[in-house]
C-alpha cells in the first residue's frame, strides 16, 4: 500500500489497531459536490469534482457511524481555514449520499491550526488533533498521533452508548477536544522534570503532585538499601523508589534489586553519624505529611516532626520541632 | 487546592469523582482513556452534572433548582494527570480551578475561548458572571 507521507502511513495504522478491517484508506477519491457555489465548497478547485485523500475509521459496535480523517502535512505551516472548509464540505458530501451510514470529520494536523479554523470546525462539528488552545498551537507528530490515538479509542468505547448527539454541532469537535487538551500538560512537565518521576508497572511518566497525592497519610513501612537504590514500603501496598536520579513509585510488586548494602545514615540536620536501625526506629510507622524535592534529594515530611531525607547514596533523619537544640535526635 | 470537578447527582448531593470512577471502572467500555495523560470517563447517561456558580453575580437572580447552585449536565468526567491549578473568583465564588479548563467569555457581540490561566479581571462569562481576579 501507497502512503502520500509518514503522518498518513501512521494515522493508518493507528486506525487500523482501534478499528481493524474498519478502517481504510482511498486515495484521489472523487466526490461530486451538489451546489458548488455554496460557501462551504469556496475552497474547492474546479467544482463540482473534487478528489481527496481519506481515511475511513469504522466501528463493529456501530456500522452506521464512521470517520473521516484528513491528514495535512504542511511542514511548518498551519492548516488554514480553507482546509476546515474543505473538510466540512467532504463530510457533507458524503452525508448526504451516505444511503444511512453517519459520517464525522477529523483533520490532523501536527503543525497545528490558525485560530480562524475554530469557528469553521466548530459549527460543522469537525474534530481536529492538535487541539486549538490558548497557548500551544503545534505539537510534534508523534503527540498528534498519541492524540489521534486515544481519541479513536475512547471513541471506539463511546459508541457503545448512546451517541447521537455527537453528531449535533459542536459536540464531537468537543468531544476531541476534551480528549487532547491535556497532552500541552504532560509534554510541559516532561520537558520539566525529564524522567525524574515514572510510574511503576505502567511505565508512565509522572509528576511530583502525583507523587505526593499517593503517598499522603501512608506510613512507612520498610527501608532496604541494595547496590541498585533506595527502596521504601508505605502502607497500603506502595512503594518509592530511588534509582540513581529517578523516582519510580507506585503499588509495590515486591521487586527489589541488587545486593544488600549498608548507605551512609545521618541524623539531625548538621548531619551526625548514626546506624540504620536507629534511623528505621525513628521513621517506621510515621505517616507523610509533606514532601520535598530538591533534585537530588527528596525529603519526605513524616508525623512526630520528622524529615526522612533520601538521596542515592544517603539517608538522613531530623527533627523540625523548636527550639532545634532541645529537640536533637 | 483541590483540581478536582465539583460533581452532584440529580438530587444535586454531591459526589467524589474518585468514587464515581471506582463504582464503574468495571464497565470498561465507560472507561473512554486511561493512559499517562489521564482518565476520561462517560457518565453522559447517569445524569451527573457539575457546579458551574451559586447564583447570578449581576442580575442576582435566584438559583434554577433548590440546592443554591447553577449546574450543568456533564458526558464525561475527566482527571487530568498534569494539570496545573489556578485560583480565580468568578461571580461570587473563588474556585480552584484546572489551569486547562476552557471557559467562553463576552468579547463585544462575539464570544471568545480562554483558558483559566488567561481568564483576566473584567471579562465576563457567557453565562453572565464577572471574573474579579
């Protein structure tokens, strides 16, 4: 099979994955357009014939209802609104002699959209990946297709309710948005923090208000320290762990790499010696209240005033509680 | 600060969103994302809706239902992993709100899209409440 670009290629097998046999593509398809002097079809070169590239996505629990999707390559450029013109014509189009079958427009584009394509998308109901926000207009392609993949998929399981109103404009432009606008978020933070923060089992890339959500109110339950890292069990089956510089956390699989090691344990906050045990006596059982981190420290606020400080190579306790010399551990 | 949605029933009692996901995560096809972006959820049939106000900041006019509140039926309910808040008092309310979420305000005869984070002293909702700062 032939491919105009890359973006087509892998929006097609995107579609393929969600919907299967559903899901195919036509090249230089002819579409006669009815009216051609309308103004939905200015855009259009020599009506009433228009030939067009397009991916169907269709759906086993809804035969009736498809996608059209429209990929636009533009390099650095923005899809004008000419191309949402274009789009909602096609679907027209192909609405009005589709014997039965509910047709929808998507546009993806990575380069993104200017703004005067909102109020065309909008008021013919089209889809478009990116989203058109407040700040960010464009995204890398592999966002756009991540993008155009959960939106495919949750629109596969949207399906299996009730879904004629998402044929009322603009509720599937809506319903694309609502999907994609928190992709500007995760790709911030990535560029934030990197890899500082990884979810266990999933893989996913986390944040530290994540982190601190999971953890607040859960006890300490255990310290090993391995050639590896750090690992840490709270209760309710969670557990923290430091790898060199990253943060993996999540429900505990009981995994624990490497050998036994002894790390260097201090107490107070001028850093005095002292054993493991001593460290593990003092936080075992308290309850996070706080957390910090500081790049390569991350500190965990503990009930009893205390700070457990864990850094890749050391351990150290304190106590906050003033005035600070009457309260030395 | 709390990001999550304020969320009530027909019965306008409020609900936890993480408990209304949990009640129906093993509905997997209600379950329309749960990947490293977040979690989207339809509740589009179970009549869930979500605060939007307490009363008309300008015309004063009384609430549409009992409870004091103006809400607004909701298809999906979403929890955003990355999401940063911003705090803003519209109308009579300070709330917390996801720095993402989109509001339409008056622009002269137009109605324009702003994010929470642009919403800026002055403009005013489409639903008529004034945003103070």
């Amino acid at each position: 099979m032939k491919f105009k670009n890359e973006l087509e290629r892998q929006t097609f097998e995107i579609a393929q994955r969600v919907c299967g046999d559903a899901a195919f593509i036509e090249h230089n398809k002819t579409l006669r357009i009815e009216v051609a002097t309308s103004p939905e079809v200015a855009s259009f070169v020599g009506p009433p014939k228009k030939e067009i590239d397009v991916i169907t996505a269709g759906f086993e629990q809804s035969p009736d209802f498809k996608i059209l999707i429209s990929c636009k390559e533009y390099g650095r450029s923005k899809a004008e609104p000419a191309d949402a013109q274009e789009w909602a014509a096609v679907v027209k189009t192909m609405n009005r002699y589709s014997g039965g079958t509910k047709y929808l427009g998507l546009l993806v584009c990575p380069s993104g959209f200017t703004s005067g394509c909102e109020p065309w998308a909008t008021s013919h109901n089209l889809g478009v990946i990116p989203p058109l926000k407040g700040k960010r207009l464009s995204f890398p392609a592999d966002t756009c297709l991540q993008m155009f993949e959960r939106t495919l998929t949750a629109l596969n399981n949207r399906l299996y309710f009730q879904h004629d109103n998402l044929l009322e404009a603009p509720q599937f432009y809506e319903f694309v948005y609502h999907l994609t606008e928190a992709f500007e978020g995760r790709d911030e933070s990535a560029r934030e923090h990197g890899e500082r923060y990884r979810l266990l089992g999933k893989g996913w890339l986390s944040s530290f208000s994540e982190l601190f959500k999971t953890f607040k109110g859960k006890a300490v339950q255990e310290i090993k320290t391995t050639s590896v890292g750090v690992y840490i069990s709270f209760s309710d089956a969670l557990t923290f762990r430091m790898i060199d510089g990253t943060i993996l956390f999540g429900d505990d699989d009981g995994k624990v790499d490497g050998e036994s090691v002894s790390l260097v344990c201090e107490k107070n906050f001028m850093g005095e010696p002292c054993s493991t045990d001593f460290l593990k006596k003092l936080v075992l059982g308290q309850r996070v209240t706080s957390a910090g981190d500081w790049g390569d420290r991350f500190e965990f606020g503990l009930t009893d005033d205390l700070i457990l400080a864990v850094e890749p190579q050391r351990l150290q306790v304190y106590r906050t509680r003033n005035p600070v010399e009457e309260n030395l551990l | 600060m709390n990001d999550k949605p304020i969320l009530v029933n027909a019965r306008r009692e409020r609900i936890d969103i993480d408990d209304l996901i949990e009640r129906h995560r093993s509905d997997s096809h209600r379950i329309l994302a749960d990947d490293e972006v977040g979690l989207v959820m339809y509740v589009g049939d179970l009549d869930i809706y979500t605060v939007t106000g307490f009363g008309h900041p300008e015309t004063g006019d009384p609430p549409p239902d009992a409870s004091g509140c103006w809400v607004q039926k909701v298809n999906e309910v979403s929890i955003v992993r990355f999401g940063s808040s911003v705090r803003r008092q519209i109308g009579s309310v300070v709330k917390s709100l996801s720095a993402d979420s989109v509001f339409v305000i008056r622009d002269g005869d137009a109605l324009r899209k702003v994010r929470a984070i642009d919403l800026k002293p002055g403009m005013v909702l489409r639903t008529g409440e004034k945003v103070y700062w």
